[in-house]
C-alpha cells in the first residue's frame, strides 16, 4: 500500500510512516506516539529503544502543542510552564501520565497528592529502573493500586483504622447473628459467653500545611545588621515552624547587591547569578530548575550573589522571577539590603507581606528612617500596615527606648513596633508569631 507523506511529496512503500508532526499515518486514520520526556538523556535513550511508537521529547512546551496517548514525564523536563499546569492540561486531554518522581514520597507530597487528585496513578518514586518504567507502560495502575500512597500523603491514616474496625464490628455482628440462630435451633446446649474488647484510641499525627508568607527585611543604612538579622530570622522561622509541627520550606533570599555579606557570614559559595539572569532573558527559567542553583545550608536554601560583577546585568524583572518562583512553596526571608534606590529593595517591597524595618534605639535613627518610609508611601504607595519597626540596642543606657518609638511611630500612622535585644533569639519566636499570624 502506498501511502503520501503530508510534508513532502514523497512516496513510502510501507504501511505506516512517521510524519514530522508526531504521529504515524495509517490507511485506517492516525496513531498516537509515545512521549518519552523525563528530562534526563541517559534514560530517554534507554526506554525510546524498548518503547516501540515513541518520541523524546525536551521541553513541557511541545507536549501541549502535539497530542500523544501516552507521556512519561518527570519533574527535570524542562520548560516555562510550571509541571502541574503541564499535568493538568495534559490529562484534561485524557492523555495517560506516567510520572517518574526520582524522590521518595515524603519529600514530595503535595506533587503526588495532585498527581493522583488528577488521575494519575502510574507512580514511580526512589531511584526508578528501565524495566520498572517499562513494566509500568505495559500494566497501568489503577486507584486501588496507589490508594496507601494517597492515605499517606493526604495525611488521612486514620481512614485505614476505620476501615479496619468497621470490619471488625462487621465480622462480630456476623458472629452475634449466627450464634443467635445456633441458640435457637439448639437450646440451652450453647452458652453465651460475653466477649468484652477494649476500644483502642489510634491519634494520628498530622502536618499542617499553611500559606508560606515573604518577609523583608530593610535597614536604611545598616547594611551589616540587615544581612545578619536575615540570617537569624531565617533559622529562626526553621526552629519555630518545626516545633509548631508546620511543613514548609524556608528560603533565605539575598538581594542586597554589588557587595553581598551573606555568603561570607555563612562561608558559602554565591550563587550563579550570571547564568540565572540569562536563564529569566531567554524565557527557560523554571522552578525546578532554579532550585538546582540555589546553595544549601541545613534546611535553609539560599539565594545571594549579586556582586558587581553582575549587578549592571540584574534588574527588577530578574529578581522578581526568582523571588516568586521561590515563595512559591517557601516560607521567605528576603535580606534587602540597604538604601531605596537598589532594585533589590524595591522588589522587596514590593513582593513581601510583611517587612522588618532595622533601627537603632537613637531618635536620629528613628526619625530619619520614618521620614523616609513616608516618601516612599507617596513614591511607590507603600502599605504602612506591613511595616514592623525593630529597635536594635534598646537598653537602659540607650536615647530612647520602645515606649518612644512607638508614641513616633502611631504619629506617622505606623503600627507595629518590636524591641530586638543583643540576644535576639529569645524573641524570634514571639515576632515570628506575630508575622504569621499564628
């Protein structure tokens, strides 16, 4: 049978062909390929070789501009779409997923909450195998299949002791009804024994998942202080939402520029600011992609860097990408920086929920600093409610002391007003609540 590419005016003596937009032309209509996208090479050569009908594929982007039945995708694809925009839009198609996570369940909960909340419930989470995937593409999953994972992520155990007694009242129901009808058939040879069972109370410890807020963090002209308060406030926010039994993430991003001080105070590596801007420049920025260039310290990720090797190339569009794309799923301290005219401040105001506005328990200091922030209301509409005041060095030797700067700071409309002691963990906790909302 012969048959005529779409493309090119040629013919084929065969009885399919693969056509340049992705499908294969039969004489009976059209068959769907295969996408092979997980984003790393070694493994899409390895299961394009023993999947017949499939296609690599490099980017998010070109699933959704072609159809395919089946797409074996994972969270390394790259692309500017965020991967549960992907997922959705992909399945709103019908189109079945098979999902590699290259994670354990626990780390990424939420994702496999969506994934099954969606219909997908071809899984693979840990270090995945070719035959695994391969297996998994010839026998698809069903609900039932994945149903411990979901009772895990969603935080619903307790549904599995439910069920578990309400099998057993069932099963001693069955026991009750039949004895009773032994009883009747042969009476007075049966004794009733009374069969008394202690209940058992289960408490299933849940994680609460709440709105990560940004906060900021600004000092007028105290650089070295705003960069160290970042740093305490972040391991702070660490400490206060593990005991409080909170999942989040807690990100610690750097925008003071040309002359960053937390990498040194940290004895880290700054970031690759450089390849992050052209990353945001040609569009191929992802979440994913960033969290692979962000530095780890503990259970901090960090973002810093902005030397003056860089600093003519960032601009407010570079870091509001990178601030958005990190407060996404992390509760955020952003340090930044000192001054009004640096984009990393102005993003911050911008962008935060909540800003820490640094002074030193002297009236110059505080006078000074509250003037400018009235600028800043008629410059850029700046929301006073989310300003905090923070008096540094407030003691009994100090200029002023906090009853003063708040009796200032109610006169020029401002309401929050916090003393932070030399030993400022004793009040983290307390102003972290504060800042919460808790």
């Amino acid at each position: 049978m012969y048959v005529k590419c779409i493309y090119r005016n040629v013919k084929i003596a065969t009885g399919c062909f693969k056509t340049l937009c992705g499908f294969f032309v039969f004489k009976g209509g059209v068959f769907k390929l295969v996408a092979i996208a997980t984003g790393i090479p070694e493994i899409d050569n390895q299961l394009a070789q023993k999947i017949t009908d499939s296609q690599i594929v490099h980017y998010r982007e070109y699933l959704l501009k072609n159809k395919f039945e089946t797409v074996i995708i994972s969270p390394h694809l790259e692309g500017s779409i965020p991967v549960e925009d992907t997922i959705f839009q992909l399945r709103s198609r019908n189109t079945r997923i098979i999902f590699i996570l290259f994670a354990d369940i626990e780390d990424r909960a939420e994702l496999i909450k969506f994934l099954i909340t969606c219909g997908v419930y071809d899984i693979i989470a840990g270090s995945a195998t070719i035959d695994e995937i391969v297996d998994i593409y010839n026998n698809p999953r069903t609900f039932a299949d994945v149903t411990p994972v979901y009772l895990k992520v969603s935080g619903a155990k307790d549904i599995t002791v439910t069920t578990k007694q309400v099998q057993q009242e069932t099963e001693q129901a069955d026991y009750k009804t039949a004895s009773q009808e032994v009883e009747k058939i042969v009476e007075k040879v049966i004794k009733k024994e009374k069969i008394v069972e202690k209940e058992k109370v289960v408490e299933v410890e849940k994680p609460v998942f709440i709105q990560p807020v940004t906060v900021g963090v600004w000092s007028l002209d105290n650089p070295s202080l705003s960069a160290k308060f970042s740093i305490e406030l972040a391991k702070g926010f660490d400490s206060f939402l593990t005991r409080k039994r909170i999942k989040s993430q807690i990100a610690l991003v750097d925008f003071e520029e040309i002359t960053p001080r937390i990498p040194s105070i940290l004895k880290i590596q700054p970031c690759n600011v450089d390849y992050i801007v052209k990353l945001i420049n040609s569009g191929d920025l992802t979440q994913e992609i960033l969290e692979k260039h962000l530095v780890k310290q503990g259970n901090l990720k960090v973002f810093s860097g902005i030397g003056d090797d860089v600093f003519f190339t960032v601009n407010e569009k570079h870091l509001l990408t990178i601030l958005r794309l990190i407060n996404r799923t992390a509760y955020t301290v952003v340090n930044a920086g000192y001054g009004i005219w640096t984009s990393g401040v102005v993003t911050t105001f911008a962008e935060s929920n909540r800003i820490l506005v640094l002074v030193e328990a002297t009236k110059f200091s505080v006078v000074k600093t509250l003037k400018i922030l009235n600028k800043l209301e008629h410059m850029w509409g700046l929301d006073k409610s989310k300003i905090h005041i923070c008096v540094f060095g407030e003691s009994l030797t100090s200029e002023i002391d906090r009853r003063t700067v708040v009796d200032i700071a109610e006169q020029n409309n401002f309401k929050h007003v916090h003393s932070i002691p030399a030993k400022m963990n004793k009040t983290l906790p307390e102003l972290i609540e504060t800042l919460i909302g808790r």
